[in-house]
C-alpha cells in the first residue's frame, strides 16, 4: 500500500473504540477449517519436509516456552518453528523458508513511521491532505500524515515487511519481549503468502485508497481468518498454546476516523475469505490472492460487481489546477469503507444525522468485527476525488472536486442527504447561489453538492468563489 500511508507493510492490528466493544466469536464450532493430519510417527522428525512440521517441531508438539520474564533465543526459535508449523496445518501453504522476527520499541516504530511526512513527499501529502479532508475525518488543522502516522503507531501490534521478508514485533519492552500467539499467527501467514504469492508483486498495490484496502481484504482477511482458527483451538484447549502476559498498550490517541478506516480489511476480510472457503477451499482462496478483489464493495458484500467507469474533464479556471503526478491522474478513489468511516466517525464526533453510531456492533457473522453496512455508503458504483491546488497567491489554497457515482437514483440521494447532514452538523449556512459555508472549525470551507441522477458532485474551495473557479460547469 502507498505510504498514504494506510499501510506500507502487512500488520496485525488492535483496534479499541471508547463506547464500542469488539464482538468475539465462540470457541470452537463447525466453521473451523478442517486440516488433514500428516502421515507421521510421534514426534520423531519427518524424512523430508512435510506439512505441519518446519525446523525440527510438529504443529501439536509441546515447547518450552515461558514468556513471563521475555523471550529468550532460545525460546523464541521454538515458539516461531512451531508456529510456522502450525500456519502450514491450518492454512495447507508450505513455507519455503524459515521466517525470521525481531522486535522493535513502539517509540522506534513510531519515529520510523512518522517518516511518511518528509518534505520529499511533500506534494503527496498536500494531495493526500485534500482526500481525508473530504473524508471530514482529518481538518486543516491536521495533516493527514501526521493523523495516519499517529494512529498506526498505537495500534499495530506486529508487521511483515515483504521487501525484508521479516517479521517485526512492536512492543513497549523490547528488553523482555512477549509475543501474543494470535499476533505471531497472524504475520507468519503474511509471511507464507509473500514466499507462495510474492506479497511485492504490483497486484498488491495499487494508485487509489479504495484498491489498497479491497487488496487488503483478502490479504488481511486470510491472516485474520487464520488467526481466529488459531485463536479459537487455543480457547478449546485443543492446542497447548504459550501463555502472553498482560501488557499495557502505551497507545496513544489514534483518530477514530483513520482508525475505522484502515481496520476494515481486518473486520471484512475474514467474512470474504470464509465466503471463499466455504465455496472453493483454499484453493478459491489462494485464487483471490492471484486475482485481488477491485474494490471494498466487493469485500463488504462479498460480491464481483466491478465498479462503473467514471471519466472527468478538469473545467480549473483562474490558477486552480489538480496534482497530475499524484494518484489516477490526480484522483483518488475513497471507496464504500472510506464512506462509511467518513459517516461515522461524523456521526460520533459531530451528532451528524448519517449513521446510528451503534450500527457498526450489528454484525451477521462470527468472523466479522465491526459493521461496514450502512445506506449512505450502500449502493457505490465508483468515485473519483481530485484534489485542487491555487499557487497564485502568496500562500497555496487547496480544494477538490468528489465526482460519486451510484447504483440508482435513490441511492445517490441517500448519500447526498447524508452529506448535507454532516455539513449542518458543522453549522453550515446555504447562500442564494446554493453554496454552502462552514465558517469555523477544522473544516470551514465553502462547498457546493449537487445531485444529478445517480451522481452527486461535490466541489469544495476556501470560499465561494474558489468553488466556481474550481468547477464553473457546476455553478448555478
């Protein structure tokens, strides 16, 4: 993914809403995969390298691992060989290779992180600042890196960098490191598809926000799938599993907005591969690795609906030009999930008329988390926002043009109304020419909505006339 910064490795991920509890499913169940055992004799050594067994341990084998005081190396080789073993018993992927995992401070990941705010990638960010903008989940008074950068660094857990071919775990005591069980489980998969389905390969990334995160719902979702199978052997007792013990999060105060955002491949994902598992078996899965789905849509209402083409003719008068470098040409593409973030982290912080903020807990399956369903956001068919910049002045004035496109009419209107209810949250008053003007706050900006159909416009300037000059086409 872009150092948009959503990711830029593959991470496990804890996510804490204040007010909102993580649903958790049942030990146990009909729903677990089904593994085949290897044909084996005990725990002596296999003649060659089978599925199950990697670097001298079985997948049901005890360990001597005693995490209370840390990890020595010792302890640590064995806790990852038989991990890696039981990556392979669950997810049927033989490792080529051993895995290696290091453990990094959460203060040295977070200065390594905040690196995606360097000038070099200056023009990025401004382009980037413009998208979670118009997302009302990052204002003018927050760059979008710094929020991005901030949040990932209290809540990643562990990561699998492929261009490393590592495991890195984040932690607050490097000195005596643990590692909680899911957490290794879930990087090693990371670790299993980037030596079976080169995790670098460009079907992995992508130009748009929209198309990170449909990748990521098959990449995280598989990890995530695995470690809930994982997770819920060790509930059962059915593996001897090593004990973690209670650690304190030095967390920090993520933005709710990015956070919500960037976590539903990890919420989805599960749904999506379990959907995939159940139709196909691994292999099915092993399928929408070579082929990633296109868009979060598809992950959130496991579908193959591609989205609608959307062209656009840049209408910039008087010094407003887009980011041409940037993005699709100059656009980016927020997708239903980034839609749903922007509707409810609105409705939590602001009282917007958009989402009930509990709909999110109203989930239908035991492998999803939170609820990404809503009906502003239902019925995407595509959008393309292209952010704006006007250097004529003595400082540079940023708007956007949001081009969305809907399945029909009623579910523009839908989004529409959604959206206006946000910019009422924010006291917005609507002048005779149907501009509307947020006068304080992060986003005091003018805006003009216009629906047309199953198309909503949004354009977006610091004052009326920004927002004519930007799209004259628009203008009453």
């Amino acid at each position: 993914m872009r150092t948009t910064g959503l990711r830029a490795v593959f991470a496990a991920v804890l996510l804490v809403l204040a007010g909102c509890a993580a649903p958790t499913a049942a030990p146990g169940g009909d729903a677990s995969p089904a593994t085949p055992d290897p044909d084996r004799d005990g725990f002596d050594d296999p003649d060659q390298d089978v599925l199950g067994w990697e670097v001298g341990y079985w997948y049901d084998e005890s360990i001597a691992v005693d995490q209370s005081d840390g990890l020595n190396d010792s302890e640590m080789e064995a806790y990852v060989a038989r991990g890696m073993a039981r990556v392979e018993q669950l997810r049927q992927l033989e490792f080529d290779e051993r895995v290696p995992v290091s453990v990094v401070s959460r203060d040295d990941y977070r200065s390594a992180n905040a690196g995606g705010s360097a000038a070099s990638d200056s023009e990025y960010n401004r382009w980037n600042d413009q998208v979670w903008e118009a997302l009302f989940i990052a204002g003018e008074s927050t760059a979008s890196a710094s929020a991005i950068s901030e949040t990932t660094g209290s809540s990643v857990l562990g990561f699998y960098s492929p261009s490393d071919g590592e495991i890195k775990i984040v932690t607050d005591s490097p000195g005596e490191p643990t590692i909680d069980n899911a957490t290794l489980v879930h990087e090693l998969v990371h670790a299993a598809q980037d030596q079976r389905f080169d995790l670098t390969d460009a079907r992995f990334r992508s130009e748009t926000q929209d198309g990170d995160l449909a990748t990521d719902g098959i990449v995280e979702g598989d990890a995530s799938y695995v470690e809930r199978q994982y997770s819920e052997r060790c509930a059962a007792g059915t593996w001897d599993c090593v004990a973690t013990p209670d650690t304190e999060n030095s967390g920090g105060s993520p933005n709710l907005g990015v956070l919500i955002t960037i976590f539903q491949p990890y919420s989805d994902g599960p749904v999506y591969v379990h959907d995939l598992y159940e139709r196909g078996g691994w292999e099915a899965v092993n399928d929408a690795l070579r082929d990633p789905p296109a868009s979060t849509e598809q992950t959130i209402h496991v579908t193959d609906e591609s989205p609608r083409l959307i062209s656009f003719v840049d209408e910039g008068t008087n010094g407003w030009t887009t980011f041409p470098d940037q993005g699709v040409e100059g656009s980016d593409t927020v997708g239903e999930a980034s839609m749903f973030a922007m509707f409810w982290y609105q409705a939590r912080t602001s009282g917007a008329e958009t989402v009930r903020v509990q709909s999110i807990l109203d989930t239908n399956s035991q492998y999803d988390t939170y609820n990404y369903d809503a009906e502003p956001s239902n019925g995407w068919a595509n959008d393309r926002l292209f952010p704006y910049r006007n250097a004529a002045g003595a400082e540079t004035d940023y708007g956007y043009v949001w081009v969305t496109e809907w399945d029909t009419d009623d579910d523009a209107r839908e989004f529409h109304d959604a959206y206006l209810n946000i910019l009422s949250a924010h006291d917005a008053t609507q002048r005779d020419d149907g501009v509307y003007v947020i006068a304080d706050g992060s986003f005091n900006d003018a805006f003009r909505v216009v629906r047309t159909g199953d198309r909503v416009v949004v354009v977006n300037g610091p004052a009326p006339a920004d927002v004519d000059e930007i799209r004259p086409g628009l203008a009453g």
